[in-house]
C-alpha cells in the first residue's frame, strides 16, 4: 500500500518526449517511502484510492510540478552590501566601492567574524524564502572565507542549514573567487594554497561535492583555474565554473575541457564556447539576477545554446552583492522577460535542467517514478503561469522526500 496518493490534481512531469510540460491532465500521484511509486491519469489507477493508500490527499485541481532546484547560490555569508548598492546608484564605481572598505572584502570581513553557527543562523531567513518559493534542492557554494579555515566554516554552516531545514543542501567549495588581501602581492600563493591544502581538506572533511572556480579578468585566469580543477577532479570532486560573465575569456570551453557539471553566467561565451559545452554535455547555467542587478547589456547567447541542444538552467545567484534575490520564480521571470525563454524552457531551468547542473538529474527535477517525490502545487492554470507572475506567492505547497512542508 502507498503511503499517500494525491488526486485532483494537474501534473507538468517535464519528463522527455511528448509535450514539453509533460502535462497530465486529472491526474493522481502517489508517494511510498519518500518516492514517486505511481503516476499518471486518475483513470487508470489500479484501484479506487482509498484502497491504494494509507492517506488520499485532494490538489484542489491545482498544477504540480517537481519541485524547483536552485542550482547556484551563495546563500551564506555575513552582514550585506546595501550601501554599496545605493552607492553605485549615486555613480560610485566598483573601484571606489572597494577602496572604500565596501565590496567584496566587506563581506569576507563580516562572514570571518562569524561562527559557523552564526553564519547558518544568519542564513536561515534566506533559505526560509526559497524553500517557501518552491525550492526543494539547493545548492551553496562557499567563497566568503578566502582563507582554508573561512571556507571550509562556510561549508559547514551550509550543511548546518540542511539539518536544520531538513532540505537538500548541494555543498560547493568556490575555491576560487577572489584574492584576499593577504595575498595581493602573491597570487600564485594563493592558488597554490587553495590546490594543496584547501581542496584536499573540503574533500578529506566530505564538507563539498563540487569545485568551482571565478574564470574572469577581474578574477583568476585560466590556467589559475585550470590548476584548481584539475586539483579537485584528483580529489573526486565535481567541478562548475563561473564563466564568461564579463568577457569572453574562455571560461566556457574550460569548464566543457574539464567536463564541468555546469558554466555559469555565459553572457559573453562565443560560438566556439557554446559548441565545447554541448559536445560534453555542460549544462549553461543562466542568472538573471546579476544582470539585472549590474545594469548588464551583453546578454547571454540563448539563441546559439538553443541552436547547439546546450541543456539551460536558471538560479537565484543567491549572494550579497550582485544578486540579493530570494525567490527563484522571480529570477525565471526575469530570465524569461531579459533573456527570451519560452515558457517550456523556463520550468525546464528551474527543474529539469537545474537538477542536471548539480549531477542529480537521476533523482529528481522531473516526476517519474523511482525519483525523489519533491514536488510543488501551484495556484495556476497552465505552466506556463510559472514565470509570468512576477515574484513569489503562488506555491500552494511543497513536498519533499513526500514530505508537506510549511515555511
């Protein structure tokens, strides 16, 4: 018998083939030890409900999706950097900001002061909101430390988080993002540390599945960055890169040579980058909130990912600086409205696809049976509604691991 069957309700599957939505109209679901057991039209239901059941749960006719994964954020850290947004609005220059004491090493001042504890503490309104918005996997990269012990803190706050929420928690090390002060003067001392001592220690701790790396001109290049990755495929570490954002520095077709789960930003990946990422499969992880935020022109080559079939997904970019966004479903709108997604796209980045940038995709980000039953029901007619509405407020409610959960 299954543990609970929901009925009346509509199911987008975004499983492949057919209708992009995989849309099932009066459908029911049922949930056994925290899977998926059955799905599909009510009328062909092996039985009548309640004998199928322990619990029959009536959707009120709504529309269910899985549930949405938000494959890129930087959701722990300390204090906030509102004044150095209302500073460039009065025409301060990043510059100016950082010399000023703002800017990122405010942030990796603020997040070094804090326990891990702390940090998790601070970061649980944050993750209430997106958990409320749907989201039912995260993942959390570090990057605010700068130092072995900051970083490997910062995972440890992130995998507090999860118990605490009892949420999927995708822990990722941004082994490098920035260099600290402490190394303004020796760069390749910084990487040489991040290679041989942090690395080895997130993966000797298991505090990180992933490596991800800044690939920019404000940033580290691509041979610093190459030197990292390699380092963290050595340790079995998956590895991501931030790419192309502000140039076309080849972060693309460094993070396709290294066979990255994911590039992410993409903005200014040419050609040749978008073709190195679908012949490995590397997911384009569009973010909408930092161009948004940035004020960005150079948007990213939608029409060259969808020509080559490169898999996209979209992400909150959760982090204090260039992205303070809390809600998924409106960084799909705005990735919708900027970047010209269909609609079928949109549910796919925030589900499907966004599962497949963090190597989950066998578990969930679409609902068949066997995968993980996280699951959302939305106050909407079509699925296409998800993305239109602009902000949060329309999940009805979420279910993870068969779970209802209320945030």
């Amino acid at each position: 018998m299954w543990d609970e069957l929901w009925t009346d309700i509509r199911v987008a599957t975004l499983a492949p083939g057919g209708d992009p939505y995989g849309l099932v109209e009066g459908a029911a679901l049922a949930v056994a030890d925290g899977r998926i057991a059955w799905i599909g039209p009510a009328g062909t239901l092996p039985g009548a409900p309640e004998t199928l059941a322990r619990r029959v749960i009536g959707g009120g006719g709504r529309l269910a999706t899985p549930g949405l994964v938000d494959c890129h954020t930087h959701l722990v850290f300390g204090g906030n950097r509102a004044l150095d947004f209302d500073l460039r609005a009065q025409g301060a220059t990043y510059a100016a900001i950082a010399q000023a004491g703002g800017g990122i090493r405010s942030t990796v001042g603020h997040t070094r002061d804090l326990s891990a504890a702390e940090l998790a503490a601070a970061a649980l309104p944050r993750a209430r909101r997106l958990l409320a918005d749907g989201v039912t996997t995260v993942e959390i990269k570090s990057g605010y430390g700068l130092d072995v012990a900051g970083e490997l803190k910062l995972l440890e706050a992130a995998r507090r988080l999860g118990t605490e929420l009892d949420v999927e928690v995708v822990p990722t090390l941004l082994a490098l993002h920035a260099l600290p002060a402490e190394f303004a003067h020796d760069r390749a001392g910084y990487v040489d540390l991040v290679t041989r001592e942090l690395i080895p220690a997130a993966a000797k701790a298991k505090l990180a599945v992933a490596v991800d790396v800044f690939c920019e001109t404000i940033a580290f290049t691509r041979e610093e960055c190459a030197q990292a990755l390699r380092a963290a495929l050595d340790h079995g570490l998956a590895v991501k890169v931030h790419a192309d954002q502000l140039s076309d520095g080849g972060g693309a077709a460094l993070a396709a040579e290294f066979g990255a789960l994911s590039a992410d930003h993409v903005e200014y990946t040419g050609e040749a980058g978008v073709a190195a990422l679908a012949a490995r499969g590397t997911v384009a992880v569009l973010l909408p909130g930092a161009f948004l935020m940035l004020a960005e022109k150079q948007r990213p080559p939608v029409a060259l990912l969808r020509a080559h079939g490169v898999p996209m997904a979209v992400a909150t970019d959760l982090n204090p600086g260039t992205s303070p966004c809390t809600s998924l479903t409106t960084a799909l709108a705005l990735a919708r409205a900027q970047f010209g997604l269909t609609a079928a796209e949109g549910l796919a980045a925030v589900t499907r696809e966004a599962a497949r940038a963090l190597g989950l995709l066998a578990s969930r980000g679409t609902l068949e049976p066997g995968k993980r039953a996280d699951f959302c029901l939305w106050d909407f007619e079509h699925p296409r509604e998800l993305g239109y509405w602009l902000g949060p407020g329309a999940c009805h409610a979420v279910v993870r691991g068969g779970v209802r959960r209320d945030h």
